[in-house]
C-alpha cells in the first residue's frame, strides 16, 4: 500500500519559494508582552540593578535610539507619543498578523507585520528599498495587511478541492485524484507566493505549517492553500481561488470571531 500523503508535504510545497528566500521568518507573537508596563516601553524594557549587565544594557539601549531616530516615532532615543502607541501595539496588541511574500512583479520580497489592540492598528513592511508605515483604527487591519500585496486574476478553477485529513496530518485513503489535483495546481508556473500567520484575540487563525495558509500565483490565478480544524478531531485542506479582496474579507471574520469568543 502505497504510503499516504502529509497535509504539511502539500503546504510546504506551496510556500516553497518563501522558505527559500525568507528562512529566518519571525513568528507571528515575536515581541508579544501583554503584561508590560508603560514605564518599560518608556525605557525600552526594565532595568538592571547588576553592574555586571551594565555593558548589555547600554548596547540595546543604543540599538534603541539608533532605531527610533529612523523613524517618526521620536528623537534621541525617547519616543514621542506616536511612539509610544506604536511599541504599545507591537508589543501588547494581541491581535497580531504577518504576511510574507516573494513575488516576481511588485514588491520581489515582501515581509508586512500587523499589531492591533481592538481600537488602533500598525502596520509596518519591509519591501525592497523602502519601509512601509501605516498607523489607523482598528477597523481598518484587513486593508492595511493587503495593501502591498499584488494584484493577481483570480483563480481559474470550476472549483475549490477539498481532502480530509487525520489527527495526524496524513490525508485519508481515497482522495488520491484531488491530492493529484492539488499537486498538479502547485506545479504550475509561479509568478507569487505569500505564507500569512495570524492571531486574534487570543485565537490562533492561521500559522504555518499545521495551521497553514499560503497564497499561490499561478499562471491559472491565486489560489490559497488553508489547513482547517473544524474541532472533534476533523481536519481539512482546501485549495481555492482566491483574490486580495477574499483574503481582506477572510482576515475580517477572522477578528470578528476572536471578539465573539473573548467576550465574557
């Protein structure tokens, strides 16, 4: 018996070029510190009484100001009131997105972080050449995470494939024509790919690779390849066509039902 396929062979396959170009990808919850305290942002993290870190403290305080005199967010190392809610967010906002990409028109890397608290949002990219910044309200996230991703056609498939998967990632027996489909989608030419990791309200949305969700542009269309717990032990994989404005809309409801379940 021929052995069966690994939901996690499939998305690697499709986030390919990003783990190529991108190996040391950030976790979506890097800096996640809910617990600190306004006076630690002030200071860029508590302070030491031991003379012996004297030396460490002093360098990340220096890469500090280095980093702050960059940008708007202050001057000579302290931060200004922007500042302030910008670090707040990135370190405290527990709704938390990270969208990178590799793409052969647009941006050839792209790596877009999202922090949001429930009433504001940043944004901050890295693109070639440029840092992207972007500081709203709340409800505008969604726009902000996609707003540097390419246009591409939508897919053009009659359908979305759908296999079922075991609780140990291995897709059940007789769906070999749909992992076949699925295969054959992910070979074609690429002109794009993006992994998007996200957290909401505590809830985890997406992270690859087990909870995966990675955009592919092919010369058919964008498609998005999606593991799906649908609890009880039921696990699925999709790959559908998919568009920009498909992927705003699924990181909406993505928020809005991490509200729903934080609510008391």
């Amino acid at each position: 018996m021929p052995e069966r396929t690994a939901a996690r062979e499939l998305l690697e396959l499709a986030a390919l070029p990003v783990l190529a170009a991108m190996p040391d990808r950030e976790p979506v919850d890097r800096l996640y510190n809910p617990d600190v305290s306004d006076h630690d942002i002030l200071v860029h993290g508590p302070v030491s009484d031991d003379p012996a870190d004297l030396v460490a403290e002093v360098e990340r305080h220096a890469a500090w100001a280095a980093w702050i005199d960059g940008t708007p967010f202050g001057e000579d190392g302290e931060l200004n009131e922007v500042g302030f809610e910008v670090v707040s967010l990135m370190l405290r906002g527990s709704v938390r997105a990270a969208l990178c990409g590799v793409f052969d028109e647009g941006p050839e890397t792209a790596d877009i972080r999202c922090y949001a608290d429930g009433e504001r949002a940043f944004m901050m990219g890295s693109l070639p050449g440029r840092t992207a910044i972007h500081l709203a309200d709340f409800e505008e996230l969604p726009e902000m995470l996609v707003a540097e991703l390419p246009e591409a056609p939508f897919g053009s498939s009659s359908r979305a494939i759908w296999v079922s998967v075991d609780e140990d990632g291995l897709v059940h027996d007789g769906q070999d024509d749909d992992v076949g489909a699925m295969r054959e989608l992910l070979a074609r030419p690429r002109s794009g790919t993006a992994v998007l990791d996200m957290l909401a309200f505590g809830g985890l949305c997406a992270e690859f690779p087990d909870h995966g969700f990675v955009l592919v542009d092919t010369d058919l269309g964008r498609f998005a390849l999606a593991a799906l717990d649908r609890g009880d032990g039921r696990r699925q994989l999709v790959m559908s066509p998919f568009s920009r404005g498909m992927l705003r809309d699924w990181c909406r409801k993505m928020i809005d039902l991490g509200q729903e379940e934080e609510m008391p």
